[in-house]
C-alpha cells in the first residue's frame, strides 16, 4: 500500500490537481495510475508491466512483490479488470475514519498535508462487484505504523463495499509464480504465431511423449522445425501453452528449458 505522491514540496493546490487529473484518467476510460514509478520512492524493485489485453500499455509496480501479486491476477478468471496505484480519492471520508480510529492519516513525507490514500491494485470482478488487493511484505506486519494504514484501508474499503484482500510476500514469492513470469511473455501472441499455435501444440505434444528425457530446449526446437519458425517463436509459443495451462509442469520445480520434460513433470492437457 503506498499513500499518494511521495513528492517534496507538494501543497494543496498541487494535491488537488494530481486529483483532478487522477479523476479525469478514470472517467474518460484513459486511465493513469495516481503514481507511477518514477513519482515514487520506495525499498522494492519497481517496474513497469506490459498488460498483456492492451499492446502498449503497461502497469506501475512499486516492488517485486506487487510484480508478483501483478502477474497473478492476471490469471484470475473473475477479474476482468486491474488498475493498479489507484486513489482513494474522498480526503474528508478517509480523514474522518481516520480521526475515528485514533490513526494519524497518512502525509506527504516531511508535510503536515494529509496525502491521498492509493490502492496498490483496484480489482473489477465478473459479478461487478470490486477487490481492492494490498500486497505487504511479512517482516513489516509487526510494525504498529503499518498495522495503523492497513486498518485504515480496510476500514475504508469495508464501508463502500470493496471487497478487501491483503497478500504477503511469503504467500507470492513462489516457484510456481516465478514460473508464471518466466512464461508471461507469451500471455498474448501475434496474428502469425496465433495461427499456428493449433498445430505448435500437437508437435510439441508428439515430442513430449517421444522424447521425455531431453532437455525441454531440444523440444521446443523440434517444435520450431516441424512448424517452420525460430527457435525464439517456438519458445514464445511453450510461454503461450504454459500460461493458458494446456501445458503444466511441477510448481515447485523452476522451469528452466535445460531441464528436461520428464525433470519438470510437464504434461500436455489438450
């Protein structure tokens, strides 16, 4: 959870026009995250995200972790839509929940200016209703400031009717979500490969059942030569069939292609 623009020097009028703006971003179906990463200084590793329904575009991550909890959502067949740095955007609303919990609400650093508070991701599921998702790490759950904003943002989220959900890093920094990243690149392809995945997949299969103890390398190329494509067009095809699940392999082994299919327990489920 990150608690608005981290800018030195922010005043009011300035606060109020990064709200402006945040508002006109979501109303218009342009949307842009309140903070983005160069807006913000924070311990983890941020990044940006490409969103896989949406060439061009690409999601603000304030930390590995939220890069994590990111590609896993994208998984999630009932969320159809993700916006991540989201703000909360009725001051008065989170001041009085704040004044009612006896919590300092949440500064700009070095301010007495009270500072938007930001949803690391504001979820729409399938049924309409909405998941605000706040990804922490574990060794920060003992610190009484950090339990304060987190009841803060439930209190906030409970009263407009969000569903809530908080992610610790111990629960994403899995192998099987390390896998899920290792694999992203093929979330979506281009018309050619798309065309062909069809008939990809069937060879890729043949070679699974008549060479398990090969390295997966040795697969995918055979798959590349069957099809008439590169070797990279291949291996972002195996990316494509893992991440639709028409291929799994053991979530607790890293999937590495100098491993062979056998190794890795990679089965084929179309």
């Amino acid at each position: 959870m990150s608690m608005g623009k981290k800018r030195i020097g922010v005043t009011e009028a300035l606060r109020t026009q990064h709200l402006q703006e945040f508002e006109r971003g979501l109303s218009s179906g342009n949307y842009k995250p309140y903070i983005r990463t160069q807006d913000f200084s924070s311990r983890g590793i941020r990044g940006r995200i490409a969103d896989p329904n949406s060439p061009g575009s690409s999601y603000h991550c304030m930390s590995l972790n939220e890069t994590f909890k990111l590609i896993d959502l994208f998984r999630n067949p009932e969320i159809c839509d993700i916006k991540e740095q989201y703000a909360y955007v009725n001051l008065e609303k989170s001041k009085s929940f704040a004044k009612a919990l006896q919590i300092r609400h949440p500064r700009y650093k070095w301010s007495r200016l009270d500072a938007a508070i930001t949803f690391d991701f504001f979820c729409t599921l399938r049924s309409g209703r909405h998941l605000v998702v706040s990804v922490k790490p574990e060794r920060d759950m003992e610190e009484p400031r950090v339990q304060e904003k987190l009841l803060l943002e439930k209190s906030i989220c409970d009263s407009e009717g969000y569903e809530y959900l908080l992610v610790l890093d111990s629960e994403i920094k899995t192998e099987q979500n390390r896998n899920l990243i290792r694999v992203f690149k093929g979330a979506k392809l281009n018309n050619k490969l798309e065309e062909i995945y069809p008939k990809w997949l069937s060879h890729f299969s043949h070679y699974l059942l008549l060479l398990p103890h090969e390295p997966l390398s040795d697969l995918i190329q055979n798959a590349a030569t069957s099809n008439d494509v590169s070797y990279q067009e291949s291996f972002r095809l195996m990316q494509h069939a893992f991440w639709l699940g028409h291929l799994e392999s053991d979530p607790e082994l890293p999937l590495l292609p100098e491993h062979s299919p056998y190794l890795l327990g990679v089965e084929c489920h179309v």
